[in-house]
C-alpha cells in the first residue's frame, strides 16, 4: 500500500485538506487506489505545539513515505518569531533534507475561467505551460549569508547567489524531459549578461540539451528572466515548459500564476532524483497558494488547487494517469456548470463554499465512473 503523509498545515490547509481526503477516501471505496494515510504538523500549528516549524520524527515520516502532500504554512500570528523558527523554515528544511530539487508549476487556464483572467481572453485562453523551478539552490541556500555591521557602522545583508554543473544538469533534465511529453519545446531563463552563476546555467543547459535532447527533436532557447516576464503577460502561449533557477523561478511562477485567473487553481510538484532499483522518488505536492489567514476558518477558501495537487501526485510518484485525468475531468466539468468559490467568483455564476465544493466534485466522480 501507497504511504502518504498528509501536512495540512496551517490557515486554510486544513480546509481544502479536509475536501481532498473525501476524494481520498471515495477513490478506496471505488477499488481505485488506496493510500496508508498518515497526518502529522508543519509551520506554526508546529510551533504551538512543539516549539518549531518541523520536528524530527514528522521530517523522518516524510523522508519514509511514498509523498507527501501538504496545505499551507504561515500566518501573521507567528511574526514574532525569531528567522530560524518561523512557520516558512519548516517547509525549507524539508524540501532541503528531501532533496525536492525540482519544483513543477503548471498554469493552465480552464475554459470557463478564461475571461476571470486579468488580461484579453485570446491571450490566455488555451493557456498550458510549465514552469520547472531549481529549487535547493541558488540565492535563497548560498553561503555566506547574513546581516553583518561593516567597520563604519553601516549594516549590511549578504545572500550569495551560486549553482554548481550537477544542480543545473539535473534540473534540466526534468525540464527536457516532461517537454518530451508535451511539446518538445524548452525555454531556458537566466541573467546570463549579468551574473556569472547565470552564464554557467545557460552553458550547462545548452551542453546538456546537445548532448541528450537535441536529437530527440527538442527545441531549446534561452531568455533573460526580465524578458520573461514581460513576454509572460504579453504572449504566454509563446511558452511551453520553462526551467530556471530558484530566485526567478518563484517570481515567474507567481507572475504565469495571475494569468489563470486565482492562485486558489494553481497545484504544484516538488521532486527528488528520478527513482531507481532500491530508491524511490521523494515527493511533495503542495498548492500554490499561501495559508490566507483573513479567510481561514469562514468555509468559502478554494480547495481545487489542493485537489489538483493530489491529481499531480497521481500522476508523478505513483504513475497513475487515468485517476489523475479523472479528477482534472471532474474539476472541469463542476467549472463548467457554473459553481465558483469567492476567489473565482464571475458574474451570473453560483458561489459555493469549500464544502460544497467538496460535495460537487464527488458527485462528478460519481458520474464519470
């Protein structure tokens, strides 16, 4: 049996947790898939009750499982805490001693959310991209970092931004690969002009695509992460799947984020080394969007980008596509017929609370099988 640790966290992770276990639980009684569930805590629920974000024996259950699937962390109410204890450094150690070095982010605009989108509907309608981030690297891991006082007086902070051939090389893969499923086209991001750590990427990432993916018929370009924003609200469809590195890829990811209309839609992947004889591959799942605290508590939080999350895992730790397709079939067709939470909420359409959402969704599943 599939080993699962669920995280719900804090905010509104317990809620849209509460609607994926439904689902959970209905795909055991449908024969489908059955998971040896486990729940443990993660960010400030952990800081209340042990006194830090991550305690030993939950990262030892995370590091044992099959995955890991989580809710949210964080909220203002720890904001007193000193750095090395807040809610967000819990999720940090454990995506750092799992090795989850790849982080998936998918932006696909559902046809019956295009015109919720910010901008013109023939710019996002259709939208199915990929952002594959580094995400153990770079400026937010480098060393040496902290606030040091210089000779005159003057603070200074210092985070140091660096990538090594292998943490480039194996993120790259990941990249050239799911492109192999989709449309065989990879667009590489970096400040290759301005940063020595950028230029490197963009060399190991050229060597690496003519090495092992040029013959395979995948067409590769490079960009500068400034251009990528803009052209990420200018033309998005021009993408299909974009690596780049940790510091760029959390401020794109959020920026293709706003082109599907809610963060309340948007599920991610973080993955470890591709499994191999003995070793399987670690996994977090984990919707996009943060614990929203204000609305915590009050029923009306989306929990789709949760639920898609889980249909991610499916799909990439357990290679069970047909269940996945059977939940984004499910989603899809409760959009279609009009059913929206707050954060999606479109004139002449029905608000539904979390709950209800849950409800809907399950009954869906009932009619597609």
């Amino acid at each position: 049996m599939k080993r699962l640790l669920v995280l719900s966290g804090d905010g509104i992770g317990p809620e849209v947790m509460a609607q994926v276990m439904r689902v959970i639980d209905w795909m055991a009684r449908k024969g489908r898939v059955q998971f040896d569930v486990s729940e443990g805590l993660i960010g400030g629920c952990s800081c209340d009750v042990h006194g830090v974000s991550l305690t030993d024996d939950t990262l030892a259950e995370a590091m044992a499982a099959d995955a890991v699937l989580l809710g949210a962390v964080g909220g203002p109410r720890w904001d007193g805490l000193s750095f090395d204890k807040k809610p967000e450094q819990g999720l940090l150690r454990l995506r750092k001693a799992m090795d989850l070095f790849a982080n998936l982010r998918p932006a696909i605009v559902f046809d019956a959310l295009a015109d919720a989108a910010t901008l013109k509907l023939d710019v996002v309608k259709g939208l199915d991209l990929m952002i594959v981030r580094e995400l153990t690297g770079g400026v937010y891991f480098g060393k040496p970092r902290g606030i040091d006082i210089l000779s005159d007086g003057n603070r200074i902070g210092i985070n140091t931004h660096s990538y090594s051939t292998n943490e480039i090389v194996r993120v790259a893969r990941i990249a050239f690969d799911l492109s192999l499923k989709r449309n065989r086209k990879v667009s590489s991001v970096d400040k290759a002009n301005v940063m020595e750590a950028g230029a490197l990427w963009r060399e190991e990432v050229t060597r690496i695509w003519n090495e092992e993916y040029k013959d395979k018929g995948v067409e590769l370009s490079h960009m500068y992460a400034d251009n990528c924003a803009m052209q990420l609200v200018r033309a998005p469809k021009q993408f299909d799947v974009i690596v780049t590195d940790n510091l760029f890829g959390d401020l794109l990811s959020d920026c293709a984020a706003t082109l599907t209309g809610s963060l309340g839609m948007l599920p991610s992947a973080s993955l470890g080394m591709p499994p191999e004889e003995g070793r399987r591959r670690r996994a977090l799942y984990e919707p996009a969007h943060g614990s929203a605290p204000d609305i915590a508590g009050k029923d009306i939080a989306n929990p789709l980008a949760t639920l898609l999350s889980f249909a991610m895992m499916l799909r990439y730790s357990f290679d069970q596509p047909s269940d996945a397709d059977l939940i984004e079939r499910a989603v899809q067709r409760v959009l279609s017929g009009g059913l929206r939470t707050a954060d999606i909420m479109q004139p002449n359409k029905a608000k539904v609370s979390t709950t209800v959402m849950g409800d809907v969704i399950l009954r869906e599943l009932d009619k597609l099988t």
